[in-house]
C-alpha cells in the first residue's frame, strides 16, 4: 500500500528540531511506525537526509537503545557521512554505539566472532579480486584447463554469480560441458581458498547465511541484538544480502529500506532490483511512501531524465519536480569522430571555466574505460587538469600490495597467494624451479607454500644455495610473527621495511621509484591514522576500501570517470559522451536482452541526474571500434528527449553541424564540414527485424537503421555469436535482403 501524506507545510516548520527541515514526505518516512517500510527515493530526493534524521528520531523519541541499530550501506564513504550527520543531530555520543557500515564490513565483523560455529579460522585473510585472480590461475593450471577457452576471469564470475544466488559447489547446476568445468574450478577454487585461511568478497556474504541458517542460537542472538534494520540503495542488494536481511528481520520485521528501481545498475555483479517486488510478498503489510522532491538538479534536466526512464517497465513512476527556478535545457551534439568529440568537450570546459565553474565542478562520463583516451589527450592539449576515476587504485598499485602481502602473511603464514609475492621481493634468488618445487609439495599435503617450505627444508628437498635463500625468507616470517603481539601495526610495518630494506628495492634513482617509496609513506600514514586497530582488523579495513571511497571531494580539476562510477555523486556540471548503439546502449545489451537494455537505459538516466545545473550529451558520427573506424549510430535513448525539453538537437534524419557553440538551440543545415560534401536525405531501404544476409558474416536481422546524411546507416545482430553486431554503410556493404532470395 501506499502511505498517504498526512503533513502539510506548515506543521512541518513548527514542529520537532529533527523534522523542520524535511518535506512532508521526507516527514513521514522519518517518524513512521516500527515495521517493514519502504521508502522509494528518486535521484537527488535526500534519501541520506531521511536515513539519518530516522535514525536520531527513534535514539532520541523512541528510545531506542543505540546498540540495537544496525544501518547498512553499500560504500564506506557513504558510512562515514552517515555517521558525521547523525552524530551532528545528537547532543550525547550514544549514536557512536549504531552499527554502520557495509554488507561486507558487518559480515565480516560477524564472521570474527562467530567463526568457529562453521569451522572457520578468526584470523582468515579477506582476497581481493587480484588475490582470487590469481588463485584461479593456479587453479586452472592445477586443473590442466586451456586459460584460453576457460579464462579465469570467467571463471570467477560463473563462481561469483553462482555464490550471489546462494549456490555452493555440491549444488552447482550441469547441463553442459562448460558447466562441469565451471563446477570442478568452483571447487578447487573454494579448497584453495581453504588451505589459505581466506575468504573472497562473495564468502563474506555466503558464510554468514550458513551460519545463521545451520546455527539458530547464533542467529537468535543477533536478530535480538539488531531489533531495527535500515538499509541503503536496496535496490543493489543481491540473492545473499536478501536473504540476511530477511533472517534477521523474520521475527521483529523493523525492516527500513530506500530504494530507486531506476537507479539499479549493476546486475554484472548480482544486484537484483527484483528484490523490491520480494519485499512484497515477504511483507505483505509493507508501508510505501514515495519521496519525489529533488534538491540537486534544474527542472528542465528532470524532465529530460523522467521522458527518458519513462520508456522502461516493471517500474514505479515517479513525477520528479524541484523547486529551483531556471536552468539552462541539457543539450544534445554530434562530433564527426571521438576525437572531435574530446575536443568539442574540452573547449566547452575552458568556455565554461571562464564563467562561474571551476574545472572541479565539472565532470565527464562515458560507458567504456577505454573511451577516457581520447578525452584526456583533449585535455592534455588544452591543458585542463583532470583526475581519472578508474585509474590504478592505491591499493592495487605493486609496492602497496607487497607491502600488505608482508603484512598478510605475519597474520597467516597460510596465505599462499601473499606468499608468492613476496617470497622473491626483494629478489633472494628464488626462482621459477624453487617455486614449482614448493607448489607441488603443497599441493600434495593439501597445506599453504609457507608449510610445504618448513618440509622441504627438514627433507633437504632443496639445493644448498636454494635453501639458503627459501631459509632467510622463513626466519623473516618467524621472527615476525612474535613481534606482532607485542607491537602496533606500524611498528611491524616499520620493522618489515627495515630487515627487507624495501625502501632500496623500490628506489632505484628514477622519478618513478621515488614516487613508489612516497606511495609506501602513504600507507604508513593510513597506519598511523588508526594506532588502535589489530592487524587483522586493519588488513580487513583495507580489503574492503571501494573505488568511490578513494575519490577526493574537494579536487580543482575535471573528472573524468564511467557511468557505474558515477552512481552517488553530483556535479554542477555533466558532459555524457559517446551515445551510440553498441556503445550506450552497450553491444552487449542489445545482443543480450531487452531486460539488459532497460539496464543501459536506467545507466544514462543515472548519469544525467548526477547534472545539478547543466547538461551535455555528444555522440560521434563515426568511432573507432577495435580499431576499424566504422560510422555509428546515436543512441535509441536520444530519441526518447523529446524536442521541447532538450536543445542543440536537430531532426534524426539531418545531421548536426560540428563547429558551433553546445548552447546554440539550432544549427544551421546542408554545411559543408571539414571538406565533407553536404548531406542530403534519402529513403530507408532497411527496417527494424528484418532478415539479411550478408557475403562474408552470414544471415542476420537489423536492429536499427537510421538516415546519416546521405547514406543509410544498418546495425545488424548476425546469427553467428562469433560476429555479433556490426554497423554498416548501406550504400557500401554487400548487405541483401533475404526475401530477395
């Protein structure tokens, strides 16, 4: 059911301090009885707003005991600005005793305490996706797979898919070949996994539903503990975190969740806003209240987003409105090529730096990393500065992880991956025989290398000169790892740099080496941060920094970052570049499923909601596409701006001139640009659906065709999945109908 208003204005601004600044629906969400609520915030609604002033509402109307909240969020940095507002509302520091933070942190924590119900070490090591790489590379190796027809990576995400759904190996489903390779790495993935101590993200997810589910005490006790239950973009959520929040609200259902159906993008990774109809049926006496007043954005760029959105089904509608005055209408450009269209973008940058924006004001999107190269070689040319969002993540970076690999194996000597990488840094002459040596006795006694090191040695396994150096690297770990009790991380840290003399090892006289040592600093200052964390606590803090909680807020210089990146953040100013079919929506999609459309859909309408005052969107007539340039289509989603709410834009069967200003509301026809002839209109010879054949791809059916100047431009899905979809000039390609034939 819907929750009707039953505020109006003026009762909001004079009554309690919590409630004076929220509109009559933001109003009703904070002060809602107890019981299952779901809150559906558009863009930009102040959903953070509404969770934080419920949260102070019931500390301090309900009196509820601050002990029994626990808030769930998706991000770190979303955690922490969540915790500044609430302790900014509440006088006391009772709000220091709530539980926020992510998914992974929460299970995490629990799975400390709890680990030995299910057999689990409390010290086990959390991997992150470059330690499961590389796990699964040994694992297909061990396996005698082809890496090349069975890619790791795949093979990780078959197993992370399988782990979203709940799925454990035994129960892996085989219909193909394929799917039995899939379940024999599962297993040897997870045995791995095992014999290190460790844990994958998906594990943090999966384990605590084992516990709650195999251990109805341990169960009893935190559904006791966390009576009130509020959750962040629920419509991110996966099978595994359903299912926990499902658990621990079975009894109580104090169940608090915002949520956004069209911002939901990230299925690739097992979000399923299906889990918003789940409620549902799960709570069938649900209250829903709509929260539909925006506080970023112009009403003009809303409107553009809501015509947009509006085309997809299975959705709440939602009648965005704000109640800023003005705005400029977002506009709508086409470059001739991607590196045009760089250009086109940063000279509108410098137009706009000239007025009141400054460069970290604005930002710029896409679909692909790899469309980010043409963007900063514009910038470099034009010298703006920029921040890549993307770009190697602190803690991905080699000096970083060596350092945390040293770290990692003094709290589990078990840890085989750290092991690798470390056992020959700095190099000791260990080589690639050694290690093959050390890998197969592991193997044999189904023990990490660290243990298959200690046999070898007793054995004599190894040569003289071999032993030496494998014996200097054990008696590092060994010395080390009594100290850890009795020192804080940074004095271990500090100590693992000295006896390794890592500081030599990265320095080498270059610019880059000194960078990497200042990297190392870096880190010791994390450390330092927090003198009170254990080891095992601040390696668990590390494994789950996200991307978006390493971006700066305050940073004089554009940034440049992909649409799924974007989700979260707001800029005064938006360019979207690259909308074209095969690129947004993606080629993948459209091959895929109208469902995975929708996605694509629900991605740009994300990314222009991020515009808080104006609004670029570009395409390129032409875009090189695995190094063929090929002439493009725009974008499905441009025909769904209707003409009246967009500027800049012209009819879909002209083509937009590409020297002119982005506000202009029309541009000149029939010019001639860069020595190109002018274009002239012609009749479609192919339509949606229908069948043809091509000389060398094959039989296929045309999923677009649109008029580019003179010339008809075809996107064909070919039959044959190794062709997939390719983009023609009519005009040029052996392309026939197949009802000619």
């Amino acid at each position: 059911m819907l929750f009707l208003s039953c505020y109006n204005e003026a009762m909001v601004s004079n009554t309690h301090p919590l409630l004076r600044s929220l509109n009559a629906q933001q109003c009703e969400a904070v002060t809602v009885s107890d019981g299952p609520v779901l809150v559906l915030a558009g863009p930009g609604s102040g959903k953070t707003r509404v969770l934080t002033h419920r949260i102070a509402w019931m500390l301090t109307e309900q009196q509820v005991p601050p002990w029994r909240v626990l808030a769930v969020t998706f991000t770190n940095k979303a955690a922490r600005e969540m915790r500044e507002r609430i302790d900014g509302m509440l006088d006391s520091a009772g709000g220091r005793d709530i539980l926020i933070g992510t998914f992974h942190a929460m299970c995490a924590r629990i799975l400390r305490r709890e680990a030995d119900w299910i057999g689990l070490p409390k010290d086990y090591l959390i991997f992150d996706t470059d330690d499961q790489l590389a796990v699964m590379k040994m694992v297909v190796k061990e396996l005698g797979l082809d890496d090349k027809r069975y890619r790791p990576r795949g093979l990780l995400n078959a197993i992370s898919a399988a782990k979203n759904e709940l799925i454990l190996p035994p129960d892996y489903p085989v219909r193909t070949y394929h799917d039995e390779v899939v379940a024999r790495a599962y297993a040897r993935y997870q045995a791995t996994l095992r014999n290190n101590n460790a844990l994958d993200f998906d594990d943090l997810l999966v384990e605590p539903v084992r516990l709650f589910r195999s251990q109805p005490e341990v169960l009893a006790k935190y559904r006791d503990r966390f009576r009130y239950l509020l959750v962040d973009e629920f419509q991110d959520t996966n099978i595994a975190q359903y299912v926990l929040l499902r658990l621990l609200s079975q009894d109580h259902r104090s169940l608090f969740v915002v949520a956004d159906e069209d911002q939901s993008i990230y299925s690739w990774r097992g979000a399923d806003y299906r889990n918003i109809q789940r409620l549902h049926t799960d709570y069938p006496e649900l209250v829903e209240i709509l929260l539909v007043e925006n506080y970023r954005s112009t009403q003009v760029i809303l409107d553009a987003a809501r015509a947009l959105i509006s085309h997809n089904v299975d959705r709440t509608p939602k009648d965005l409105f704000t109640r800023k005055q003005g705005g400029a209408p977002p506009t709508v450009r086409e470059a001739y090529d991607e590196e045009e269209e760089g250009s086109l973008i940063a000279r509108e940058v410098q137009s706009l730096r000239g007025t009141r924006y400054g460069y970290g004001d604005i930002a710029v999107m896409y679909r692909t990393n790899a469309q980010s190269r043409a963007l900063e070689e514009a910038f470099i040319r034009q010298g703006i500065p920029y921040r890549l969002i993307g770009a190697t993540r602190f803690y991905s970076r080699k000096e970083i992880k060596d350092v945390l690999a040293f770290l990692r194996l003094v709290q589990n000597p078990e840890d085989s991956v750290s092991f690798q990488r470390v056992v020959n840094v700095p190099a000791r002459g260990i080589g690639a025989r050694t290690l093959a040596k050390i890998a197969a006795q592991a193997e044999r006694d189904g023990k990490g290398h660290y243990q298959a090191c200690l046999v070898l040695l007793a054995q004599g396994g190894l040569g003289s000169r071999t032993s030496n150096a494998v014996q200097g690297f054990v008696d590092l770990v060994q010395m080390w790892r009594p100290y850890q009790s009795e020192a804080t991380v940074m004095q271990l840290l500090d100590r693992i740099l000295s006896d390794t003399d890592y500081e030599s090892y990265v320095k080498d006289g270059t610019p880059e080496g000194d960078s990497r040592w200042e990297n190392v600093m870096a880190l010791r200052a994390v450390v330092e941060e927090a003198p009170l964390l254990s080891l095992a606590d601040f390696l668990t803090e590390v494994a789950l920094v996200a991307d978006i909680d390493e971006i700066e807020d305050q940073v004089e210089a554009v940034t440049l970052l992909t649409l799924h990146s974007a989700k979260g953040l707001e800029y005064p100013v938006v360019f979207i570049a690259g909308l074209e079919e095969g690129m947004l929506p993606h080629s993948r999609a459209i091959e895929e499923s109208p469902q995975a459309v929708a996605e694509e859909r629900r991605l740009l309408y994300v990314g222009m909601t991020r515009a808080m005052e104006r609004l670029y969107l570009s395409y390129a007539f032409r875009r090189n596409w695995y190094g063929n340039n090929e002439p493009a289509t725009h974008s499905r989603f441009l025909d769904d701006l209707p003409d009246d709410v967009v500027g800049g834009r012209r009819s879909r069967r002209q083509v937009q001139t590409t020297h002119q200003n982005w506000g202009v509301p029309a541009w000149p026809t029939g010019q001639s640009v860069g020595g190109r002839p002018e274009r002239q209109q012609i009749q479609r010879k192919f339509q949606r659906g229908q069948r043809v054949r091509h000389r060398r791809f094959g039989e296929g059916a045309v999923q677009d065709s649109q008029i580019e100047g003179n010339d008809e431009i075809v996107t064909v899905l070919f039959f044959d999945n190794r062709v997939g979809v390719k983009h023609f000039l009519a005009g040029a390609a052996p392309l026939e109908s197949v009802s000619e034939h």
